[in-house]
C-alpha cells in the first residue's frame, strides 16, 4: 500500500540541550520498519528525475524499491554500484538542493527522504557485513592519486575496481582529507570514514601518508616513475583571510585549524590527546557556510558562547538550511547583516574584542546576490576571546608552483574539462582543486568521471 503522507519521516535525532554539549553523532538514524514506510513514499517514477540530480547517477528508484522488498543488502549493492561512499553521503550531501529537489513528491509535499534513506541501508549494510566490491584481475596499469578526500578516494576506487595499480598520497597523517580534518564527529563519525577507507585498502589501493605534493613529490617525478595517470584531487585546504586588522593576533583561528585540531587530532578529549584549543568563553565566526556552522557549533560544544557574523541576510546564506536549523537549536547567535572590521587586542596580544560595522543589501553582485554595503555611523563591537574565520579556501599552491606548465586558474585553481582532462598530458584533476570548495558529493563525481577518462585514454 502506497505511503500518501505529504511529509517526509523526521530523522530521530538526540535533543538539542544534550547534544550541544557532547561530539556523538546528532541525527541517529532510521530504524527498519521507518525507512520501509518512508521508502513507500516513492512513486518509482517512470523517468526517475531524482537521478538527474545525482552527480554520480545513483539509480534512486531501484535501491528505494529494494527497501521497500526488505532487502537492504540489495539496495545498498545499487547504491555502491555507483556511489562509492554511501555512508558518507547520506549524512553530508545537501539532497535538499540534488536529488531530493527533483522528487516529484516535493511538488504538493515534502519529497522523498532519499539522503536518510541512502544512510540507513548502508549503514544496515555495513553492520550485517556487506559484501566485498568486485575488481578486475591486474591490467598492469598504475596510477597516482594526490589527496585522499573524497575525489580522490572515489577515483582510486573506480580505478582499484578496473585493475588499476593505485597509490594515493595524503599530505595529513592520517587519510580522508576534509572527510576526516573538516566535518565534525556529530555530523560524521570518523569510524565510518576510517571503514571505507578499509575497504579501499583491501582492493590493494596503498595510502602514503605525510607526503606533501611540491613538496615530498612533484606531479612530473610520479610520471617519472611509471604512472600511466596522475589524478590531482588535493582539494582547497589553504584558507582565506579577510586581511582586517588584528588577524595575527592570538585567538585567531582559521576554521581549517580550528576543525583539525578537533576532528582529526581530537582535542575536545583533551587531556586524553595533547592537542588543546583553548577559546575561552565567547566565540565569534565569521562565515555563513557549512563550514561556518560545523566551527560554531564545535566552538559551542566546547563551552563557549557562540555568535556567527554574517554580512549578508540569512536568505543569501550558503549553508544547509538544516545545518543553520540544528545551529540554531543547539543556542548560536546569528548576527546577519554584519561585516567585521578590526580584531582587538590586548596588550598581550590576545583577542579581546571584534569590532563590526552592520550592513545593508545594495545591488546585485556578478553572481545576482545583492551586495552588502555598510551603513555609516553603524559601528559596534562584540567582546570575545577567540574568532574563527571560515569564508573560504584556495587550492594548494605547491602543485601550481612546481608544475609549471600544468595550466591554471588566476584565483589558484587548476583548468580541466568536465571529464578531468588537464591541459597536461597523463595529468587529471577534480574536486575542490578546479573548483574550489564545493560539496563531497559534487568532489565524488569529479573523481568518477576523471577515472571514466583515465580508463578510456589508457585502455587495456
């Protein structure tokens, strides 16, 4: 019997007032019988416009129909057959804006909870023991992949699958890139990385770890080592600053820094590791993305007062609109229509205050977002102990410095076309590398359709 509710399942969720004060993961999950209820809802349409909203083409209907069968193990083996980290992307993807805004559901209604659906038979997967991913017999081909994050994991496994020799350099010492450094552990676990990560490993793809690409390596030395390929998918991982005054100042975070020191070298179990972060009691974080919300609501975990400046409304902001709910709930102060100004020192150095101007929305910009522009006489400031700044990253320029002639972008990036082809030859590239930041999924799809043109320019 079809499922006519309008709405979709709500994700059973640990409350707020719990939450805000521990790192377990906030969403908890669909049990069996909710997802089978919620997978009544699809209408396994004909011409499945939900997949064209997938970057990497997951056939949604039929893993949906699977559940609806009871049989998880299957939908999750059509998940696999094109997604390659499930798991991942069922808690991180914004399939508000992909493939759940397709949904025909959405049209009188909510749409289908694809994403939470795509979560629960991985996870269901996983734990009764999955089976392995099938691979070819060696093809005496071999490749290199810089950066372990998500496009790269995803090419290394496309590439593992065909029978590939592949090595992946990870310049962290541990591998996952922003999967494991950026997103916090209440969003997504770190086992759950580390096990895909496994599973890449058991198809014979070899991770070094602590290698710097520019710096342990050039692109031209692993050509000259006999790669028949080289996929750069080192990401943006070097952050952007506002250049006010008082950046230097101690107490001044990126939000790169801040989310490594916590995820990657777990500081908020400190002394348990010895990585401290210590930020006092009001935090302020400039940014109104993802990864704006990922700071604030560590920094709020952490025991601090938390408010998030934003220059423009809260209508413009890029973030998940769940993302922006949960902070909300968990007790972040949103300042929109705000443009920070001068960090404040003490005459130690330290951070003690963060002056703002408030801001007003003039003409649209080259992208149609309307221009903040500050409205005089408007000046105040906030007391703080410690500002994290998180409007961006850029591309590692390490790569773009000693590969002279791999052709770039002035902003940093490096020039591919939709398949990854770089104007190098041998030489790919996909992710937040061309792009800049973007989504895990959108990185995912980069890295599959570069191992589509790797295999299809070096054929067996």
């Amino acid at each position: 019997m079809p499922n006519l509710s309008m709405v979709k399942h709500p994700m059973p969720e640990q409350e707020p007032e719990v939450r805000a004060r521990n790192f377990k993961e906030v969403a908890l999950g669909y049990t069996r019988e909710i997802a089978m209820e919620e997978a009544e809802r699809c209408l396994n349409c004909k011409n499945s416009p939900c997949v064209s909203g997938c970057p990497v083409n997951v056939p949604i209907p039929n893993f949906i129909a699977k559940i609806r069968e009871g049989d998880i193990q299957g939908a999750y083996q059509i998940i696999k057959s094109q997604n390659a980290l499930p798991a991942i992307c069922g808690r991180v993807c914004p399939q508000e804006s992909q493939c759940e805004s397709k949904c025909v559901r959405g049209i009188k209604g909510e749409p289908v909870a694809i994403g939470r659906l795509e979560r629960f038979s991985a996870d269901t997967a996983m734990s009764e023991g999955a089976a392995e991913t099938e691979k070819k017999a060696p093809c005496g081909k071999k490749a290199a992949v810089i950066g372990s994050g998500p496009a790269g994991l995803t090419c290394a496994g496309e590439l593992a699958k065909a029978g590939w020799d592949v090595t992946i350099y990870e310049a962290l010492h541990t591998a996952g890139g922003v999967l494991m450094y950026g997103i916090p552990e209440f969003r997504l676990p770190k086992q759950l990385v580390s096990r895909e990560i496994d599973g890449l490993k058991r198809m014979g793809v070899k991770i070094v770890t602590n290698a710097v690409a520019g710096k342990a390596f050039t692109v031209d030395e692993l050509l000259e080592e006999g790669n028949d390929a080289v996929f750069i998918g080192s990401g943006a991982g070097l952050p952007n600053f506002q250049k006010i005054p008082g950046e230097s100042l101690c107490g001044v975070y990126s939000a790169n820094e801040f989310l490594t020191r916590l995820n990657l070298m777990k500081a908020y179990t400190f002394p348990e590791h010895d990585t401290p972060v210590k930020i006092g009691e009001h935090v302020a974080v400039i940014g109104g993305g993802n990864v704006a919300m990922d700071a604030a609501r560590c920094a709020k975990r952490l025991g601090a007062e938390v408010t998030i400046l934003y220059r423009r409304s809260e209508k413009e902001m890029p973030a998940r609109a769940e993302e922006v709910h949960h902070a909300k709930e968990e007790g972040i102060i949103f300042r929109m229509l705000t443009a920070p100004t001068e960090i404040e020192g003490d005459e130690n150095g330290f951070v003690k205050a963060i002056k703002c101007i408030e801001m007003q929305l003039g003409e649209p910009d080259e992208r149609g977002r309307r221009r903040p522009v500050p409205v005089a006489g408007s000046d105040f400031a906030i007391p703080v102990e410690t500002v994290i700044v998180a409007i961006g990253n850029s591309p590692n320029p390490l790569i773009k410095k000693t590969t002279p002639d791999l052709p770039t972008e002035k902003w940093g990036g490096i020039q591919a076309d939709e398949m990854g082809r770089t104007g190098k030859k041998d030489v790919y590239a996909g992710g937040d590398a061309v792009t800049g930041a973007a989504t895990v999924i959108l990185a995912m799809g980069a890295g599959k359709k570069a191992a589509a043109a790797i295999l299809e320019d070096h054929p067996d």
